[in-house]
C-alpha cells in the first residue's frame, strides 16, 4: 500500500469516527404525543395567599411547568402593596426558574366593553389598549424582575387591536379562551397573525363561577384524552382561589398524575412553547410534536 493510499485511509477513518462522536454526543430530537400547558390565572395581589401556595406547591412537588397570569392592578391595590407576594414570587423564579413564567393578565381585570360577552380589551379602542398593556407590562418588569411575553386576556377575549399593541411591545403569545378564537378567528390550535402566536385555552377547571364547582375529575380525564389521542396541544386553565379545600387540591393532583401516566407527554409553560414554536424548534408533524435542541 503506498503511503498515500494509507494518508487516505486513515483520514477516512478519522473522520467516520468524528461524524460518529458528533452523532452520539449531539442532543437528541424528542417527539412527544402532545404538549400540556398549565395556566394559572388571577394571580393578584391581597387575596388568597395561602391557596396560592399550596397550589403552587403541587406543581412544584409534580415537578410540573406552570403559567402564573398576573394581574398587576385590581381594585385599590397594586402589586407594590403587597410585598409578601411579590417576595414570594420573585423568590419562586430565582429557585425554579424553569418552572414558572409570569404572564401579563390584563391591566386590572375590568369589563369594559360586551365584546363576545364581556372584555377588558376586545372592541377597545387601540390607544387605550396599548397604554393598559404597557402600564402592566412595566408594572410587572418592575416588581418581579421579569420580561412578561406572555399576554393573558381576562376573560379570554381580545381582538386585533390587542394584538397589534402585543407586536408593539415585544409580546411573543396571547392565550385565551378557546371558544373565542374559534369564533372570532375560526381557529382553535395554535397559530399566528401579526407575529404574535396564539396558544387557545383548552380546558377550564372551574365548570360554574357561581359557587366555584369544579368539572369532575373523570369529565377532565375523558377532555384529556380526547386531545391526546388526536395529538392536540392541551391547554388547561386553573384559578388558584378555587381551590378552597383539601378535596379539591387532591383533584389537581390527581389529574398531573393522570397526565404523566401517559406516553410521551411534555409539560411547558406558555413562554417555552412560544419560543420553540417561532424558532421552528417545536413542530407538528404526522408522528406528534417533534422538540429540536
């Protein structure tokens, strides 16, 4: 063999085994069945404490990501009037940082207009909107220390003048209620319209705000399992408040537990799915939602 033959051989060898290496050592692309977002609503300050805690306390035992929606102003308080909160909640970011998201819940959660039923925003002027938002936003920069992406419509409707003021400030998702997009946009999965990507609420705990009852536990099993066979993302909302006795923590419970019996099943909060959605690194395909590195 002539030594260059032997030069070639050797390279070729060298280079299978780098391409090899890179292979073995390079992030594996996951693929999940469905993606399960957890959005807690009405974090606010001067109420409930105490439920706030214990049911963020399930979800940090289950390991499990959460959306926190924060309303920044309601009533006569302001996030700064409650600083045991805030504390709590700052410190709950530092500790877990990739468990938790703040998202912008509104300005302060009143009913402004009989838009779809009812709205903070939807049907309101642009200005308005964009001077209600960026004073949330600022509010929740502020106290928390965060950059919210994330806008939480009360009471699940917007238009587009919402989200034309979200592109404005550099919001990346709006989530609201599921019937709304179907209705408004004639969408109901995630999509995009003016660079901001719409993640629709799936399903909601509480089944009559008149005394706070709960849908059952097996009417949430059967929802979950109807998107999960068709391998929908699953976006399912809470109001921590609600949770007023042990029974009903145990639900909560439970049905993560359901969750997670399940196959390739991926929990995120709204901002992880966000990013990875508009980068390309999370995508729907024919064999579920592919996951890049």
């Amino acid at each position: 063999m002539s030594h260059k033959a032997a030069i070639a051989i050797i390279c070729i060898i060298i280079s299978s085994v780098a391409i090899t290496a890179s292979l073995l050592l390079a992030p594996k692309v996951e693929t999940y069945q469905t993606i399960v977002i957890f959005r807690s609503d009405d974090i606010q300050p001067c109420f409930a404490f105490d439920r706030l805690i214990q049911v963020n306390n399930i979800f940090i035992d289950e390991a499990v990501p959460v959306t926190l929606s924060t309303i920044p102003f309601i009533g006569n308080h302001t996030l700064d009037d409650d600083p045991t909160l805030v504390e709590y909640l700052k410190n709950l970011k530092s500790t877990r940082p990739t468990l938790v998201e703040f998202a912008l819940h509104g300005y302060d959660h009143q009913m402004l207009s009989d838009f779809y039923g009812g709205s903070e925003f939807g049907g309101i002027e642009y200005p308005t909107q964009y001077a209600r938002i960026t004073l949330g936003q600022e509010s929740l920069t502020e106290t928390l220390d965060t950059d919210p992406v994330t806008f939480i419509p009360p009471f699940g409707t917007y238009d587009n003048n919402t989200i034309l003021a979200l592109k404005a400030l550099d919001f990346q998702t709006v989530s609201g209620w599921g019937q709304f997009t179907k209705e408004y946009y004639n969408r109901t999965g995630p999509f995009i319209t003016q660079e901001i990507l719409h993640v629709p609420e799936s399903q909601s705990f509480v089944k009559s705000w008149h005394n706070h009852t709960f849908y059952t536990l097996e009417f949430l099993k059967n929802r979950f399992d109807d998107y999960y066979e068709k391998g929908l993302i699953y976006v399912q909302t809470i109001h921590y408040f609600t949770f007023t006795d042990q029974e009903q923590l145990d639900q909560l419970r439970a049905f993560i537990e359901f969750i997670k019996d399940h196959k390739d099943v991926e929990f995120m909060t709204l901002r992880r799915f966000a990013e990875g959605y508009l980068d390309g690194k999370i995508e729907k395909t024919t064999e579920g939602w592919k996951v890049y590195p």
